[in-house]
C-alpha cells in the first residue's frame, strides 16, 4: 500500500546544530507539505512543495529550509537548531488538480532542541 | 481562504452521534468546505469535503447551509475510538492553492 513516512520519529538535539527531518511518500503526489504544531496552536505551515525543483516558504518558513529533488521526498532542514524549534513536525502529500484537497499526513516527528 | 469559527470543545455519549458544527460566514462560491480530525500524537486524517450539497461516506455525513455559510460534521454513532481533535478548513483547491490553513480545531471528548 503506498504511504507517507516520517524519521527519525523523536530526535534530540542542540542548540546551534543542523538537523535535517525526512519525509517520503509513495503516493506519486505532486504536492508536499511540512507543518509544525506546537501546544495551543493549530498546525502551521513551514514550506511547501509543488513538484521537483519546486519549493515554497509558509507562514513559519524563518531557520528551515528544504529541497525537492525527486517526487518522493521533501526533507526538511534545521539550519541551526534553536529552542523555538522544539515541536511536533508533521509531512504531508496530495496530488495536484484534482479537485479535493485530500492531504495525507506522517506519524510525526517529535522534535527536542536542548 | 475564508476564516471558520468552531467550539473549542465538545462531549458526546458513546453510541450517540456527535454533531460538530462550524461557521464560515465568509466563504467563497468556489471554496469547498474540508473536515480532518486528529487523534491523539497522530497526523491528521481526512474525513469528508463538500461544496454545496450534504455528502456522506463511511466515516462521517457532512450537512451544509444552504447559504453555505455554516456546516455540520456528523458522526452517527460516535465511539470511544472517535475522541480528537476535528478541523474544519475552508478552501479553494482551484489552481495551485493547495496549501491547507489548519486552526486550532473541535476537541471531541465521547465518553462511555
């Protein structure tokens, strides 16, 4: 069955060090997605991606980046991890014109910055 | 995308249906109206979408105005299985738009 995956599932880390969060779908979606949630809020978007080569900044795009290279993966870098950065990270894929935004999402990535 | 307003919380009793409702007073003709819901330290999981008329699938009914400016998700026999969070999202999937805005959502607590 195809799938949306996300690793490491927890990762901690410091202050100051890059982190990169990978997300692989087998969907063949064009889209992908990556979201943070933190308590008290919804989920945000951080960066988005339309297809190869293609990428986007969110509303919460400030020290994260990502690349898209092939269809299945969207990994999500950590420049310098910083404490505000601690949260749940979720991916997310759908497939381009269809008519209905039928997202599906990872399992998560809990992440600890110290 | 137009804004929605949902109740922070709702209970429901095992077996009963669970009505969420959402008001998005300010939606657009071509803005579907999208319900996800959020289990517990899980990713979100789609449940249903509609654009003017009421639609129904295995896991839930969805029932819009028909003025379009409020909706209802139905759970018709709500389980413990059932308790999340639900997010009702108002959006237009026309041309590449296809970014989601996620809120903070409906807490469903059912209970035995």
């Amino acid at each position: 069955d195809a799938e949306i995956t996300q690793s490491p599932r927890h990762k901690i880390t410091e202050t100051g060090r890059q982190v990169t969060l990978a997300c692989h779908q087998t969907w063949n979606h064009n889209n992908m997605f990556w979201y943070r949630q933190d308590l008290g809020h919804g989920l945000r978007l951080i960066h988005y991606s339309y297809g190869v080569h293609d990428t986007n900044k969110g509303e919460v795009s400030d020290g994260y980046s990502v690349s898209r290279s092939n269809t299945e993966d969207l990994p999500l870098t950590l420049e310098s991890a910083a404490s505000s950065q601690t949260s749940v990270y979720f991916c997310a894929s759908s497939e381009f014109g269809t008519g209905s935004e039928k997202l599906f999402f990872g399992s998560g990535t809990q992440l600890s910055v110290l | 995308d137009a804004k929605t307003t949902q109740p922070t919380s709702m209970d429901c009793a095992e077996g009963r249906a669970a009505n969420l409702p959402c008001n998005h007073s300010t939606i657009s003709g071509n803005e579907y109206v999208y319900w996800y819901r959020q289990i517990h330290s899980q990713g979100p999981q789609y449940i249903i979408h509609g654009l003017k008329n009421n639609e129904t699938n295995e896991m839930a009914s969805l029932i819009i105005t028909e003025d379009r400016k409020s909706s209802t998700l139905i759970l018709p026999h709500a389980t413990l299985r059932d308790t999340a969070v639900y997010y009702c999202i108002v959006h237009d999937p026309s041309g590449t738009a296809s970014k989601l805005t996620f809120g903070t959502g409906t807490r469903l607590q059912v209970t035995l």
